[in-house]
C-alpha cells in the first residue's frame, strides 16, 4: 500500500518536475544553416521549458511579434540577446517568434517559431482569436495500438480459469 501510494504520488509529481531545455538547431546551434521550422517538427514545447540558443558573434536573439518574424523586422524587437549563449524561458502559452537581426540571416531562414502548449497538455486559446492552427504544432501521432497482447493475455484468461476449475474439481 504504502509503495503504491508513493508511486503514484511519484506519477502525479513528475510531469510538473520535467521541464526540458531545448538547444535550438541541437549541435547545430543558432546559424543560419539550419531549417528551423524543420527543427521545431515533432517537438511540444511546454510552459517552464527553455530554449538555449548558442551562437558566434556575427548572430544575435531579437524576440519579436508574429508580424516582425514574418517580415523580418528586427526594428521593434521585444528583447534582444547577444552573449551567445541565451536561456529562454517559455513562461507561459501561446506563440514566441525569435529572428536573427544580422543583415540578410532572417530572410535566408534563421528564424524561429515555437508554440508553447499549457503544461496540462491543452492546447493554449489563441489570443488573436485566430482560428488557423500556428505552423509546427501539428499533434504527433498516437502510439501504435498495443492491444495485441492483452487481447492474448485476455484470451489465456478464458482458457486458463475453466481449465483449473476442472482440475480443482478432479483434485477435491
Ligand atoms: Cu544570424
């Protein structure tokens, strides 16, 4: 009982413990190389989690609104980064959308936008009321049916128990 409750204790707790901490490009880094709405595919981004972007010095981290990542606008960044080696941390749900300010860097691809998803797994209300789904946030497949097994192990069942019944009644 007591190794029951403290697992599921253990179950309950753990969700809120994992916050993950994603290097944006992975050994890549933030370059402008990389494809990352490729980069952001399949990933779920969740309040608490941050992103690490680590960059040389002809790149920096400009945050900006979704018009200014689509234009490529560094001109109103909401927060700009420049020490190479920047924690963001998504704080709360919605959309985040990051540029490279370096001349020619955004229009070529060094851009990034992520979805942040409430750590309860819902989906966040867009806050422009807009009912388009954001790029990157396409739900990943469920997991492949497992219930092969337990139907075996279901039929096994079936057998099993009129087998020892018979057994037991020859036995007594
Ligand atoms: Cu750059």
């Amino acid at each position: 009982m007591g190794l029951a409750a403290a697992l599921l204790l253990l179950l309950l707790a753990a969700p809120a413990a994992l916050a993950v901490q994603y290097t944006v490009g992975d050994s890549s880094g933030w370059t402008n190389t990389v494809n990352y709405q490729g980069w952001v595919q399949g990933k779920t981004f969740t309040v608490g989690d941050t992103l690490l972007f680590t960059y040389g010095g002809s790149h920096a981290v400009d945050e900006v609104s979704q018009s200014d990542y689509d234009n490529c606008n560094s001109g109103n960044a909401l927060s700009t980064h420049s020490d190479g080696n920047t924690v963001i941390t998504l704080s709360s749900s919605g959309s985040r959308y990051f540029i490279c300010p370096t001349i020619g860097h955004c229009a070529s691809g060094m851009k990034l936008a992520v979805n942040v998803v409430a750590a309860g797994g819902n989906s966040p209300s867009t806050p422009s009321g807009s009912p388009t789904t954001p790029r990157g946030s396409t739900p990943p497949p469920p997991p492949p049916p497992s219930g092969a097994p337990s139907i075996m192990n279901y039929g096994f069942m079936l057998a099993f128990w009129p087998v020892l019944g018979a057994v037991l009644a020859i036995m007594s």
